[in-house]
C-alpha cells in the first residue's frame, strides 16, 4: 500500500549549510531539526533525505567521505531518539571536475530520480508526500513528481503556492498538524486531488496516472466477474443489452454499444443485441420535453425492455435522478442491472444487482476508469470465445 512520506534536504535544512559540507568537523546540527525528525517517526511517517552532494564531482571530497558525514548524523540522530528511513545523495555535476562524476544526472535535484526512488523503496504516494528544503532545487523536486513542496529559512520562497516555515521544526510541526498519513485523513486527500496548482503537465500527468491507478484497483474483482457473467449470459441467450448515462457518461454507455456490438463479433461470429438509451436525440428530446428529464431512460424501457434483458447504467454519482429511475424499473421487472459508479456510489450503487465502483472523487478518473471497464468487459467477452491462436494472432 502507497503511504505518505517526507523528503528532507540534508544541508540548509537538518544540519548548517556552510558551503560543500564533506567533512564530519563540519557537522552542525540546526536547532530543533532532529526533534522534528523524532516527531515524524512516532507518527510512523517514513523520512528520506535527498540531497545533492556536487562537492564529490567538484574533487571537494569523495564518496567515502559523504558516506561518513552519514554515518555520524546517524549515529547523533540515534543518540536522541531519530532515525531516517533512506540516505539518498546525488554525487554528479555537469560541470564537475572529476571525470566519473562530471555529467547530468536524473537524480540531481530538481529532477525527480532520488524521489522516485525513495517512493519505490519508502512504498511512498509521492501525491501525497511532502518535499522539504531551502532551496529552488527542493521546490522543484516537489513540482516535478507532485509532491508538496514546504521550504525553510530566514527568507520566504517567492512562489505563492510554497508555504515557508523559519525552520525544519516548523515545517513538520505543520505537516503532522495535517495529519498526513492517518486512516481517517485518506479519503479527504482523495477527494482533493488536484488539491493545488501543478506548474508543469508532466508532474500532472505522473499524479494523474497514479490516481488513475489507485481508482482501477479499488474496483472489486467479484464486480466485475459478476457483471462479465451477467453480459455473458445475456449474449448467449439473445437478451437484450440496455446501456445508459449523462454527460461524459452518456458517451460512455454510446461507446459501448459500439465495442460490445461490432467489437465482440471480431472473430467470434457473436451477434450481441445492445442498444444505448442516450443515442436517440429525437426520443430522448422528446422525453424529456413533455415528460421530464428524469424519465427519459425509464420511458424507453417500459417500451422496449423484456424480463431477463439487462440494464447498464454509468454514473460516476450515482444520484442522477433518470439512471436511479431506471435502475428502480428494471428492477422491478426482471432485468438484472449493473452499475458502472464513482464518488460515494449514491443510490445507483445501492440498487443495482451488481456494483462496479470506482473509488475516486475526480470526474475525469472516474470517467476513464469507466471506459476502462467497458473496454476490458467487452475484451474478455470476445476473448472467452476465441481460441489460444486466434487470440495470440488477434488484434484487441
């Protein structure tokens, strides 16, 4: 399970930063910061330092001696009862003076690698962690892997979305005021995401894709088995497939009557009757004119559906009043009725034989997840009807 966690910057924000710290003489603890760092371990919330260390490229000092300088906060962090998960240092500089070390790096901050690799080893939602130093480095690391950027000492950061603190005691006492990494804090950070501003699409795009995933692996495995069962059985006994939802949803329930007809029927020869209620512009318009939008998918199936046909609805609330409409109905008459829903689930989660949910409070997560989802449905459809060849040589 992904947890929060905070990377810290070693020089400038635990011990003093005088200048290409390479030799444990040097050593100066800044007041309060191990004390800080004792705090976040009682809260169980796991600490990485990251730090750029070019004075080894520079020919300052080498690698032994950086490992040294470790070894003895170590040794003092544990002397009063602290601890850091993970060492991280970056030795590499473009315009370093030792051969082997003079180059670009991933892992030079502001780039990402250190942090990707705390999360890997940390088990860490870097979405949900923090990234603390003094240094534009720092801010930048947080922006690019979408974590949160907390910046420390005597000068504010300039960037409005960058809370500053005087020092590292002040930043964790603000981050377990947050209450980062308890149970009950989970869902909120859920329901925020984006929770701020991000500066660049590709940080976007990583927080967004392991949101993304996050949401796809909620959804329950019996949900969807029992939802390809129903489909299924519908398909192998000439039932009718009724699709239907609102909005980015309504595109949904259209897409899948595409996929779950043409789709399937590539290589098995299945001929699936399915039929989305949000496609007819002219019923449905007329529907909703002098009945009321709430009625229009209820209306059509009172018309078309028969006991033993099956309902689809997509709704990422679950609360439109026309799907729970349609849900009541089918339930009433015999239609087995599956639920495709995000948020809380609302009533649709509730009244449908089977629930597909997806746990995410962002429109667009949900949404793609529900497409996901009805790929995958309709993929495993024609799959089961394929043989080992044909579905290796296939094109899904």
């Amino acid at each position: 399970m992904s947890r929060s966690g905070v990377l810290l910057d070693r020089d400038g924000t635990i011990i003093v930063d005088t200048g290409y710290v390479g030799s444990v003489e040097r050593i100066q603890f800044i007041d309060g910061a191990i004390d800080a760092i004792a705090a976040l371990n009682r809260a169980k919330i796991p600490v990485a330092v990251v730090t750029n260390q070019a004075g080894v490229a520079r020919g300052l000092y080498d690698i032994e001696d950086v490992q040294q300088v470790h070894k003895v906060m170590i040794a003092e962090m544990a002397r009063q009862g602290a601890h850091v998960d993970l060492w991280l240092f970056c030795p590499y500089h473009p315009d370093g003076a030792v051969e082997a070390y003079a180059r670009s790096s991933l892992d030079r901050k502001p780039n990402p690698g250190m942090a990707l690799s705390a999360a890997d080893a940390l088990h860490l939602d870097l979405d949900a962690s923090w990234v603390v130093g003094d240094s534009d480095a720092d801010v930048g690391l947080a922006r690019a892997v979408g974590a949160r950027a907390l910046h420390v000492g005597p000068q504010e950061h300039p960037d409005p979305d960058v809370t500053s603190f005087a020092d590292l005691a002040a930043a964790v006492e603000f981050i377990l005021g947050r209450s980062i990494d308890r149970p009950e804090e989970t869902a909120a950070q859920h329901v925020s995401f984006p929770a701020r501003r991000y500066h660049r699409a590709g940080s976007f795009l990583d927080a967004y894709g392991r949101q993304l995933s996050q949401a796809m692996s909620s959804i329950d495995l019996a949900g969807i088995a029992a939802a390809a069962e129903i489909l299924d059985d519908a398909y192998a006994n000439d039932r009718v497939v009724y699709v239907c939802g609102n909005g980015g949803s309504a595109s949904i329930a259209n897409h899948l009557q595409c996929d779950h007809v043409k789709g399937v029927r590539a290589g098995t020869g299945l001929k699936t009757r399915v039929f989305s209620l949000s496609t007819n512009m002219e019923l449905f318009s007329a529907i909703a004119n002098d009945n009321g939008y709430e009625h229009v998918f209820e209306f059509q199936l009172q018309s078309m559906a028969r006991p033993g046909d099956v309902l689809l609805v997509v709704s990422s609330s679950g609360r439109s009043p026309n799907v729970v409409r349609a849900l009541e109905w089918g339930n009433e008459h015999g239609m087995p009725t599956i639920a495709l829903t995000g948020f809380s689930g609302g009533a649709a989660r509730e009244l449908a034989s089977v629930s597909v949910h997806v746990d995410s409070s962002n429109y667009g997560i949900v949404e793609d997840s529900h497409q996901a989802c009805m790929h995958l449905l309709a993929q495993f459809t024609r799959q089961s009807r394929m043989s080992d060849d044909a579905i290796a040589t296939g094109i899904f």
